[in-house]
C-alpha cells in the first residue's frame, strides 16, 4: 500500500534555514555537532554518519531531495 503525506516547512528558497538562526524544523546536526544533515532526506552510512548538507556562502543548502518535492504556498 502506498499513502501519501504532505507536512509544511519553513526554509529559504534553496536553504535550511529562512533566516539566520531559524532552520527547518527536521534539521538535526550529528557527530557532535560536526555533521549537519536533514532528517528525512540525509541516508545514514555504515559508520553511522549521517550524508552531510553543503555549505555556500555560509548558509546549508537545502537537500536535493528536499528541493524537488517541494512546492511553494499556491502553485
């Protein structure tokens, strides 16, 4: 059986976080605080790290995954 669940978050266009400090609420950082990633969409690996979320310009970049099954408010 397949469902469907659809759940709002609150992020930048392409970010974690919609301003400084205010990230995603499925954010989580691991390894003691060095590894930041997404809970839905990071996969963990065999040595139980958590994929890691790239950084530009000093902000996390949302997951790909995150991005393309995103929709904004209206469309």
């Amino acid at each position: 059986m397949k469902q469907t669940i659809k759940f709002e978050i609150e992020c930048g266009e392409k970010t974690c976080a919609s301003e400084p400090g205010k990230f995603c609420r499925f954010f989580q950082v691991s390894r003691f605080g060095t590894i930041p990633s997404c809970k839905l969409f990071s996969e963990q690996g065999a040595r139980g790290n958590w994929e890691p979320l790239e950084e530009k310009d000093g902000w996390l970049q949302r997951h790909p995954e995150c991005i393309r099954r995103s929709k904004e408010d209206g469309n």
